[in-house]
C-alpha cells in the first residue's frame, strides 16, 4: 500500500490545493474539491475543517489551530515541494477570509515554492450561503468586509463602514464578534443606528446549513450584540432591501 | 410515462428552485444543484444557461430572452403554482446580479406566490471563480459593483466606485461592458487613473471554467477598454494587491 501510494505521488508529481468545504452541508461542496480530497495524500487545515474530511487509507491530516495560518501554510508548501499531493481547506471559499492569502503571503521570498502546481479552488462562501437562505439580500451592489481587528485597525474598519453605508451599498460582515473582542461588533451596531434609518434590516444568519442553523432577520433598531457570535455571518441591507413574504431581498434597480 | 410523471408532481408538490450553476465547468456546480435538476419538471431561464442543461424525458425547457427577467420569473412563479417543480438557472450564484432578486421582486402584491415552496440554491459566482484562477485578490475587504447602467443612474455607480476607492477596497465588477454602452468602462478606467496609483493591479477574467477563458493581469496604466467584454468579470485591487510569482493576492493584514 505505500509503496503503491508512493508511486501514485511520484508519476501525479506534487501539488497544493487550496480548496472551499462550503458552509457545512456536503451537497454544497463542488465536485472539483470532492476529487482535490479524493486524490490528496495530506489535508492541512484549521482543526474543525480537517475534521470535516473523511480519514480514509493513504491520507494524512494535519489538523492545526487557529491563528496559525502562516505556518500552516508554510507546512503545507514544504509538504507539496516534496511531492505530496496536500489539500489546504477552509470553510467557505479559501479566498475570501481565508487560507488562500496565507499561503500566497508563505511564497513570498521562496522562488521554489512559487513554481509549485499550486491552484485554488473556490467555495460557497458564507455571504452567498446566508444570503440564499434569507432571500437575495446581496442582489444588487455590495461591500464584503471581515470585523476582525486582529490583522488591521479599527480605524480602517470604520473608514470602510462609513464609505459603504454613504453609498448605500448592503454590507456582508465576516467574523462579526469573538470572546476575544467582544465590544467591535458594538461598535459596529452604533455605528449603523447612527447613520442609518431605525427599519433598516439585519439578517443574522448562523452556521447556514449545519444542524445548528439559526436565522434571524430584524430591523436595526431591534439588532443587539448577542445575535452574533463566531459562527454567525451578518447582512446590513441597503436602505432598498425590503421584506417579502418570509423572504428578504434588494430590488435590482434604482431609479434615476 | 406521463402519468408516473404527474403522479411525483403531484405527490412532491410545486416548488420552485431558483439555482446557480456556477461559472461553467460542470465540476463547479454544487450537488444540491444538480440534485434539483434531476427532479424538475421545467427548467426555465435565459436562453445560454438553459442550454446548459441536458433535454430529458419529462423535463420541459422554457429559454426566454436577455432583460426579460421579470417576466420569466412570473413564468416561473405560475407553474409552481400549478403544482410544477420549477428550476430556474442563473450562471454563478443566483443571487448575485442574477435571477433571485428578479423572483422575489415578482411576488410583490402576490401573497399566493410568497406562500410556494420556494428555495435559492447557490452556486460558485463569477468574482471567486475569477479571484480562484488568478490567486487571492479578494482576500481582505472588497466591494463588489454591477456596472451596467439599464437599472440604475450612472451616478450611483459612479458614487459607489469613488466610496471604495477612498476606503482602499478591492472591487469586483459585474457587466463591466456590452456592446449597448461601451463608453461605461472607459468612465471607469478614467475615474481609476484619476484616483489610483498607475500600478494598480487589474485583473481581466473572461469566461472562467469554460474553453473561452482568457486571464489577462495587467496595471492600470495599462488597462484598456477593450480587454472586457459582456462575459468578462473584472477585478480591481486594493493598494496592497500583489504579485507573487504568476499569482496576485490582496494580504490578509493593514498595517495599523
């Protein structure tokens, strides 16, 4: 068996696969990555997402904690170099907020590792999860922005939102709170009930197609801190997205 | 036939599935999808998309026109009422600039039509499967912007690129050019070099996952009018966007 596997990695040659597992339910998951983890002989990621692959015969997994993104890319690159073939997953799509950033950050420098047969390959992101879920919120412009102050300052997160809300454009919020800082998403709630109207709708959408899904639309006068947590993604519509039904969406035209 | 047919309408009930197929490679488009797909009894859509859907028995295929949106999702609405299983397609995700919205807008007044079994199935939209083949240049925050004018002023548009462009966002661009308004991307790339740096990045990706794809990275100074066309999506970077070897990525971190 390893040794059959060890010529199946020399004859495929090494490759990196920065691949999206979608929100959680596996009919979101393409069959292009479906065939990445097929034919992977080590899978490196955040812990929960490596637990999402199936341990199977010949597969390696190399689950790593959180914050650790550039080493694990950095492994994940000396892994591929040496002829593996190494899947990198994210929850999602591996380029929005994710690992796929990490790993182009690991090549800088390292010419070897640029010539690598690296590809991305991309994900149901959590916006378009969420969104699908609730209705179209995101059906017309939009501003996609991560909460997170861990890798950028406050300050520019809250040039971004008043750049955004000036132009009337929905917002989808990444990483919107953790128990690390809990107070940004606060701030982000005053923000918003400063300058926009009181019936403007929140959606909260939570672990979107997991068996902890939980959605909740409001209006922000209504949105509180504690509707968000890791999990959740939120969706600030614009001042035209509306109810209909159960459903909640942005018409695709504004009048002149 | 027919009434085997029939007797799953009627057992299963009217439904209507407004899917996304994804950028065009059959890998890319999610299980749920397909799943979908197998079960309809009437696909209905634009007359592209709709061609991407294999002729079977049982299975009734309604191709209408460009910009008749509204009309085909009544269409679509009336045979789930009648008790039809209903897909209709959009390329990428549906609810990105694509039939979703047009759906939800139909119901408006229509408390018969909010009350159907309607679900949005979501696919790999055009701006990730771009951002996927050239690297990561959505990895930190961006905006993504609808430049055709048929729905809205060009002075929103023109609003909303200068708001991203002062907040340092990457931006996507949806229908960056047709051949009805040719002049729109060339406002855009003036108001680019007006309020950019010349070596900002530019990424061209026409036609991703199909045999027409053509990826063309280029900088600003560089960039023409020319080199998108209606089935080119373009992406700008932030002022952080860049190469690495043959790949562009926007990093992950803004220094304070």
């Amino acid at each position: 068996m390893m040794s059959s596997q060890a010529a199946v990695v020399d004859r495929m040659g090494g490759r990196l696969s920065i691949a999206g597992l979608g929100p959680g339910d596996h009919a979101l998951i393409t069959p292009e990555v479906v065939q990445a983890l097929a034919e992977a002989t080590d899978v490196v990621g955040y812990i929960p997402y490596v637990a999402r692959v199936a341990p199977r015969e010949g597969l390696t997994l190399h689950p790593s904690d959180n914050r650790e993104e550039l080493s694990r890319a950095r492994a994940a690159l000396t892994l591929a170099a040496a002829g593996k073939r190494v899947v990198v997953v994210s929850s999602g799509d591996p380029g929005v907020f994710a690992m796929a950033s990490a790993v182009f950050e690991a090549m800088e420098g390292r010419p070897d590792w640029q010539a690598l047969d690296v590809r991305v390959l991309p994900g149901i992101t959590a916006m378009l999860a969420a969104a699908a879920r609730a209705g179209a919120p995101l059906g017309h412009d939009f501003c996609t922005i991560n909460l997170s102050d861990n890798l950028k300052p406050w300050s520019l997160i809250e040039m971004r939102l008043r750049a955004a809300i000036g132009a009337d454009m929905a917002m989808a919020f990444y990483n919107p709170r953790s128990t690390s800082r809990p107070h940004t998403f606060e701030q982000v709630l005053q923000l918003l009930r400063e300058t926009c109207e009181p019936d403007r709708l929140v959606l909260f959408a939570r672990a979107v197609s997991t068996p902890q899904e939980r959605l909740q639309c409001v209006s922000l006068s209504q949105a509180t801190p504690d509707m968000a947590d890791m999990r959740t993604l939120v969706i600030v519509g614009s001042s035209t997205t509306r109810r209909v039904g159960r459903f909640v969406y942005t018409p695709r035209s504004v009048a002149a």
